[in-house]
C-alpha cells in the first residue's frame, strides 16, 4: 500500500472517530468565553497514531469556539527535531496536519527537548516561513486582549534550566550554550512588571508530575523556576507538556495550578502523586477561555469531550 493511501485511509478513519463519538457542537459552544484558545503540544508522529484524528478536532471545535490562537508547549517535532526550515517535518508534522481553516491562527511555540536535539533555530526561523508560527525568540512574553480582558503568557526555555540536558553535550548540544541566570532574571523582571487580568507561564517541562523521567528534570525547576513563580503573587497557572498525559497538581504554600497538559498524538499512563487534583493518561489537547472574573483550562480527550476543569476565580 503506498504511503498516500495509508494516509488517505488514516484521515477517513480518523474523520469517521470524530463524527461518531465527540462532543456535539451544541456542547462545545457553550464553553466559549469573550477570550478562548487552545494548550497543545508533543505533537510531532506524523500524523500517526492519534495525531491526525486530534488535529480534525481542534479544527472541528474552532468551527463552534472562537479560538483566538494556539499555544504550542514544545515538542512539536518529535525525535531528533528539525534540520532546516526546509526539513520535510515541517509538512508531515504540522502544515498538512493542521489543516483545517480554523487552524490557519497564529501558533506560539516554544522549544521542547527533542527540538533541542536538533537544529533549535531552525525552529525560531520557521517564523520567517509560515504566517502562523510566530516565535520570536527561545523565550518571550505577549499579552493577549479581546474585550478588555487581558492575559499574559510567559513563554519559557526550559530545557536549558536543566543539568540533565546541559550536560549532555552530544545530544543536546544547545543546551548548555543558554544563559540560565539571563533567562531566570527575565521571567523575574516579566513578572515583576504583570498587572494583566491572568498569568500563564508555559514550559515544556513539569516542575511537578507523575513520571519515570529524571527527579533532576523536577528539582533543578522547582529550585531555580518555581521559586521565582512562588514568589510572585500572581501566578494563575504553570502549564507545560512533556509527560503525555493530563495532570493537574496544588501544592502547599503555592497558590499556582500546576497543569500538564497531554499529548496530541500518543499518550502514557499516569497515577496520582502527592497534590494531584485529577489525571488521565488520555491523548488530547486543552481549551482555555477567559473573561474578567474567570479562566477556565478544559482538558479535551481525544474525542473531544471535556473530561475534567481548571477553574480560577477573581
């Protein structure tokens, strides 16, 4: 069978999942707020196991939500990352995945570890190719507005924070070029100067989750990332990717919601630890909406069904 029939019969599959066991559009519609966006990332199988059927659905809920924008949490590439802005990954991975009309939105990525393991500004580049990709730099900061209601996303360069990946020079080999003190003195700085309605600071990395990966990868962010995070007091929520499934965990002393989000091709299993306010080792991608009083982060399954929310008040 030649690769343009699987694909062909992979997307006709994948199309006949959503119609036969999503949320309806009636259901979907009513979580749409004045500000609404999506949390996606670890993305990069192209367009295997549920990677296509998922990027139809973001399309599919964009028809019936308002969605302003995409934030891409790292790992959208996955593997040995991107060589070029001409690597083919770039059509297989993401341009003919993310098809759909109401995914032609600006997308703001940030660097997960298998970029780092390839050509990393390559993928800061990519924003001279396509419109929608919007990277302006390994780390940044925008605010979002839509009827008087503001956010602001801290955009983090994580894989530099950490001595696992700074040390291996081989196959990280940006890694340890990173300025940690440069960067910790920014996030300090950005957070500093937040009067925005919420704060959403993204990473690639968990500071706190269930996972076999390194302990370092946790307490080399929780000493030298959630100390800054904690010590300003407005802090909504720390979203981040890299595990492949859904976590939400609180923490003593700490008002932030510390929120993994899943992956939206292939997922792995997960069980509570200490502070897990829920989990699921489903794939998928979250939904968050806002308005003055409210934000919300749904997490979505891979059949478009909301399965648990984040809720911050004023």
């Amino acid at each position: 069978m030649t690769t343009i029939k699987r694909f062909i019969i992979s997307l006709c599959l994948g199309l006949f999942f959503i119609a036969g066991f999503a949320q309806t559009p009636q259901d979907w519609s009513g979580l749409e707020k004045p500000l609404n966006f999506y949390l996606a990332n670890d993305l990069g199988r192209n367009g295997y196991y549920d990677q296509k059927p998922i990027a139809e659905m973001m399309g599919k809920m964009a028809e019936n939500i308002d969605i302003e924008f995409v934030v891409a949490a790292g790992d959208v590439h996955h593997f040995e990352g991107v060589r070029s802005v001409n690597d083919p990954l770039w059509l297989t991975n993401y341009e003919l995945i993310y098809s759909h009309p109401d995914l032609m939105l600006p997308w703001y990525p940030i660097l997960g570890n298998h970029e780092y393991r390839g050509n990393t500004q390559a993928v800061i580049d990519y924003s001279n190719v396509s419109a929608r990709w919007r990277m302006p730099a390994r780390y940044y900061t925008r605010v979002e507005e839509n009827d008087d209601i503001t956010i602001r996303l801290v955009m983090v360069d994580t894989a530099p924070l950490l001595d696992k990946y700074r040390k291996d020079t081989d196959k990280y080999p940006d890694a340890c070029k990173q300025n940690i003190d440069k960067q910790l003195a920014w996030i300090d700085s950005v957070l500093t100067a937040s009067k925005e309605d919420w704060v959403l600071v993204v990473g690639h990395h968990p500071i706190y989750a269930d996972t076999d990966k390194n302990d370092s990868e946790r307490t080399d962010l929780q000493k030298r990332l959630d100390s800054i995070l904690r010590k300003h007091k407005n802090v909504d929520m720390y979203l981040c990717g890299h595990i492949h499934n859904f976590q939400h965990i609180r923490k003593p002393g700490s008002d932030i919601d510390y929120v993994v989000n899943t992956s939206g091709s292939l997922s792995r299993k997960v069980q509570p630890i200490e502070g897990t306010q829920f989990c699921s080792d489903t794939s998928g991608f979250s939904l968050i909406t806002a308005d003055k009083k409210e934000l919300k982060l749904h997490l979505i399954d891979k059949n478009g069904k909301v399965i648990y929310t984040v809720t911050r008040s004023k």
